[in-house]
C-alpha cells in the first residue's frame, strides 16, 4: 500500500516522503532557513529596461532583481498609443507597476524568473486569469481520459479573459467538481487583484501555499491508502485543507504516535541519504556517479563489481536496465531540472539500446515533471530534459564549501607556493615598488621559506624590493593574499613587526542566518481565503434492493435443475442491480462496444444487418431433410420383377 508521511518533528526542516511499503518512490524537504518563492506573487517595479536582452529588471522584493522577458509581458500592460507589436522601449517604461509571478527561484548569481501571466493551481484545474489562449488539459492526460475532460471543460462556466488547464487529479471527476475548484480560484484571484490595488510595490501580494497543501494537492491520489504525521499542528493543517477540499478523504489522515520514527518505522532514512550520496550503488554491483555542473547533471553508469551474465554485452545489458530505474528514482528525489546527460556503458548491440530506453521511459512514466528523451547517441550519451518543479535537494539542503568555494578539489602545496613566487616577482617589477607583504598559509609559507629562499633573496636584490612573508594560520590553501607597497603606504601599521601583520577572517553569524532569514519574511497581503461553498461530495451508488434472505447454494441449484427458465431473471435483476457509474463512463462505453461486436455490431456501435439466408422453394426443413432422401433413393432403384404364374 502507498502511504503518505509527514516529518516535523525537528522544526527546522518539514519531510514529506511516498513510499510503496518500504520503498521511496518521491521526496520534497522545506527547510526553514531558505526560503522558496516560487509561484509567489508580487507587485514589482520596473527599474531598467534592457532593449538587448529584450527583457526589464524589476524590483520585487527578493534579494536581486527579478527578470522580466518581454514574451512574459502580457498586453494589458503596454503603454497607450505603443500600437500592436510595440518594441520593449514602447511598450515598457521604468518606474512602471505591474504584477508578476515567481516562475523560476534564484539559482546563484542568476535572479528569479518572473511572468506577468499569472496561473493559480487548484486541485483539479489551473487558472490562468489574464491568459484567454492557454486553456487545454494537461500533456500527460492522454486517450479517452483526455476527450472526457474536454467535454467537462466546455460545459464550465469561464470567465471572458480567463482560461484554465485540466490537471491529472481531474480524472474522472463531473462538472459539478471542477466547477467548485474553478470558483474558488475565481475568488482568489478576485481578492489579489483588489489587494493589488490598494498595496505599493514592491510587496508580496500572494504567497504559495505550504508544503503540507501543496504535498496533499498535488501529491494525493487513490492509491494513497493513508496519510501519516507526527505532529499535531501538521496534523491540524492536513485535516482542515483535506476536509475543505476532499472531504471524503479525511478519514485517511492519521496521527502516528509510535516511539519509533515515523521514515524508521518504513526503513527509508538510509534511502534519503542516498539522495545526498555523489554515487548510488546497483543491486548487481554497478554503480551511478551523479556530478553538477553550471550547464548540466551528469549521470555517469560505472559496473563496478557487477558480475552478472555469460558475457560482456549481458553484463553492460543488465547494469544498464538497474541504472536506468535508479536513475529515474534519483531525479524524483532531488528534483534534478533542467539539461541531463546519462553515459551508459557501451553496448554493441541496438536491439539493447532500445530495452534501455524502453525501460528509462517506462521509469519516467510516474514522474510528475514533464520530462523530453532522446535515444542514445553513437557516443553512448542519452540526453533527456526534466522541469524544475522546485529547487533541487543540493541547492535546498547544501551550501558552498568555504574553502574550494563549491569546486570539489583544491590546488596542491608546491603548485599553490609556485604560483605565488610567480605573483610576488610580477608586483616586485611594477613601478615604485617598495614592499610587496603576503599572506600565505603556513605549509605554503613553510615551502617558500626553505626550498625557495633563494629564488626570493634574488627577486629582492635584483628589483630592490623587500618581501615579507606571513604564515597566516587562518588561511587555508588554496587562499593567500599579495599587496604592494608604495613608499608612501610605508606608515602606520605597515611599519610594525611582521608578526602582527597576521590578518584573521571575519567573523560569521553562522547559527543565527536562518532564524534571520526566516525573521525578514514578509507577510502576503492575501490570506486565509477559504471556499464560499464546501466541496461537492459524490454520494455512493444506491444499490439495488437485495433479498432478505440469500438462498443457499443447494437450493438455488434444485431451483436450476427443475425449472432452468427460472434463472432468467435472477439473472437480471443481478444485471440490474449494478448501475452505471459516473466516475467510469469509459468502461461503460467499451462494455457496450465489446457488447455490439458479439451481436455482429461495429467498433462505432452501429450493428451490421444480417441478409437473410436465401433457400429453395422446394426446400424443406432440416430435421425433415433425412427422410425424404431416404424415400427419394428406394423410389429410384428398379422394382424386382414378379415370378410368372
């Protein structure tokens, strides 16, 4: 059974995993020190229009500035008289108002992705307010499930200038469903526009909801047998949005209380750490190495100790089908978006390459992400591109390391001291020189002082420079420091003993970046918006009325053997008794076609017109065909002759 848990125990960090029994199928951590404001929306300011990049920066209230395509601008914000297809210039000016959504978070030097088109996900449908051409049904609705979800959203009643997308949690459900989940997000879009009105920019109008709602809205489905959480404010959340939304369902939501962890209890604490591992072993033995890169994930496929197979080719076959599961399981995991380029093990044969990515497709089948594959090139590479649905476990969970700034690996001693000899005779040789001071860490000063003592005497005497070597137990390799001295920069402090000139880092609040980070959010101006109407509440099939007293096997087998007619409508009040059900008219449309083509009907449902068998006036029926061609033959053969008298 699939189950749902919720971790809140430490209040720094909120788990929610799905797990398949004891297996993790996804995960998605909020830590409390970072905040996420993706899907957010903002009323911002235009500062800078850039004509070259076809694009404005604006001023929303994130640490940089928001970046604004022109292509995300919608109309209703053109300047008057800038005609149909104005330039950015036209249409755009700075100290302009306007609102936008968050589309993609802050990653590294790069701002927030921002869009003027703003969508508001319900649990069944998206909302685009201002966006009347971006209705549909969702990409990964396919077949008969997609023409019915058509038929529904045409009969909803959409406002002029609104479209909306069916979401897969849409299935099967009527008109009057969808219907409640459009209005309600009619009525929040209502109560943003008038907040927008009244605020100044920037300021945060709307602000997306928790992990706990977003985890049961998009997340949830029927296979999920139960909910667990383990704290009861959490708890509180998930009843009050699961009884607003699917009320039906509340009942799933359970409060565990168990001394034992609630991810130990289902054994996938050693499973999240192997989201955090660099390389994730294969139950064969091979192994996956998954590296970042600023233009791409690299996934490399190692067979390690793999063993398994008569040869070769098996061997690189069967480490490949592991990989390729694992490797779908791993960007669920930590949300792995954007470019990825998986390098398999070499294999010779194609009809191999294609179970490959057969079975790399058939793993992706179940990742919300829209995710595009290639086929693997002559190069062993497959190539596929996976959407960012929210930042990645690394950029959540992981900070730079201090000390190689985020590289992974650092310059040696020797290369780190050859370097700065290199640096001290290029400062000694600039003009007015006097004194060039480094700060180098003690191993590195320690080889210059020895092993290089005389290539430094030499720069000294040649270019009549004093150099000044410091080991700053502070520093690390690969970080130094050179500065060169003037002789008026000769005074003060640069006079004192070398010893003093040991310079100590600055001093970082590292224990208290979170609670401040967490005390600067500033608070939506839109909140607590409930529905008007409760959800609409499916009521079960009324069964037919049943018997108040079953017959036993043996008698309804008498009754059979003596009057065999009297099964008959038995037999159709069974059939009567199951009525047809709404939430399935797919199945009920093929039960009626399978229906017709057994009555020589067509797969359209129109049944075929049988010609009447054409027979000879002088035909007579079949059971008394025997006899007369009994009759026929004796009356052929020649009478016996009578003896004479």
């Amino acid at each position: 059974m699939k189950r749902m848990l919720f971790n809140a125990t430490q209040p720094e960090e909120l788990r929610v995993a799905i797990v398949d029994g004891q297996k993790l199928i996804d995960l998605d951590i909020e830590s409390a020190g970072k905040e996420q404001r993706k899907s957010n929306i903002y009323k911002a300011v235009i500062t800078r229009v850039e004509p070259s990049l076809e694009a404005a920066f604006v001023e929303y209230g994130g640490t940089r500035h928001g970046f604004l395509p022109f292509k995300e601008v919608s109309p209703q914000y053109y300047q008057p008289g800038s005609g149909n297809r104005p330039s950015i210039k036209e249409a755009l000016k700075e100290g302009q108002e306007l609102l936008v959504q968050v589309e993609k978070d802050e990653r590294g030097n790069k701002g927030a992705a921002l869009t003027t088109y703003i969508s508001l996900a319900g649990r069944y449908i998206v909302l685009m307010p201002n966006n009347p051409s971006g209705g549909g049904v969702s990409r990964r609705i396919e077949g008969e499930d997609r023409n019915e979800l058509r038929d529904v959203l045409a009969q909803l009643e959409v406002p002029q200038g609104m479209s909306i997308i069916a979401r897969t949690a849409g299935i099967g459900r009527n008109l009057e469903e969808l219907q409640w989940d459009l209005n309600y997000l009619k009525q929040l879009w209502d109560a943003i526009e008038g907040a927008a009105k009244s605020e100044k920019a920037p300021s945060l109008i709307y602000l997306e909801s928790s992990l706990v709602v977003r985890a049961i809205r998009d997340y949830f489905h029927p296979e999920i047998g139960e909910i667990l959480v383990d704290t009861d404010d959490i708890f509180q959340q998930a009843q009050s949005f699961m009884g607003t939304v699917m009320p039906a369902n509340v009942n799933r939501i359970k409060r565990y209380h168990d001394d034992v962890p609630l991810f130990s209890r289902f054994q996938i604490e050693h499973q999240i750490e192997s989201a955090h591992a660099r390389q994730v072993n294969l139950p064969s033995g091979g192994a996956i190495v998954i590296d970042h890169t600023e233009a791409l994930t690299a996934v490399d496929v190692n067979s390690a100790r793999a063993t398994r197979g008569g040869d070769i080719e098996t061997t690189a076959l069967n480490t490949n089908l592991e990989a390729a599961d694992e490797i779908a399981r791993q960007m669920r995991l930590r949300d792995l978006g954007g470019l990825i380029v998986i390098d398999f093990i070499d294999m010779e044969s194609s009809r191999n390459q294609r179970d490959v990515e057969n079975r790399l497709r058939d793993a992706l089948h179940y990742d919300r992400a829209r995710v595009q594959t290639s086929k693997i090139s002559r190069f062993g590479l497959l190539e596929l591109s996976r959407q960012r649905l929210r930042p990645s476990l690394e950029e959540t969970s992981y900070s730079p390391c201090p000390r190689c700034n985020g590289i992974g690996h650092i310059r040696g001693t020797e290369s780190t001291a050859l370097h700065i000899l290199r640096i001290i005779q290029e400062e000694a040789m600039k003009e007015h020189s006097v004194a060039i001071h480094v700060q180098v860490p003690v191993d590195v000063a320690t080889f210059l002082l020895n092993e290089k003592r005389t290539d430094i005497h030499r720069i000294e005497s040649r270019l009549r420079v004093s150099i000044t070597l410091v080991p700053n137990p502070h520093l690390e390799t690969p970080h130094y420091s050179v500065a060169r001295l003037r002789q008026d920069d000769l005074v003060g402090e640069n006079q004192q003993a070398s010893y003093k000139l040991v310079e100590k880092p600055e001093e970082t609040k590292a224990e208290t970046a979170a609670q401040e980070a967490k005390a600067q959010r500033p608070q939506a101006v839109v909140q607590g918006i409930t529905p008007a109407q409760p959800a609409p509440v499916r009521e079960p099939a009324q069964a037919a009325a049943e018997p108040s007293e079953k017959p036993s096997f043996f008698s309804r087998l008498f009754g059979f053997l003596k009057s065999p007619d009297a099964a008959q409508p038995a037999t159709k009040a069974t059939a009567e008794a199951k009525p047809r059900s709404d939430a399935a008219p797919r199945r009920e449309r093929e039960r009626e076609r399978d229906s017709n083509r057994s009555e020589g009907g067509r797969p359209d449902g129109n049944r075929q017109r049988s010609k009447p068998r054409r027979e000879r006036d002088d035909a007579a029926p079949r059971a008394e065909r025997p006899a007369q061609a009994a009759q026929a033959a004796q009356a052929a053969q020649p009478r016996p002759e009578r003896p004479p008298r």
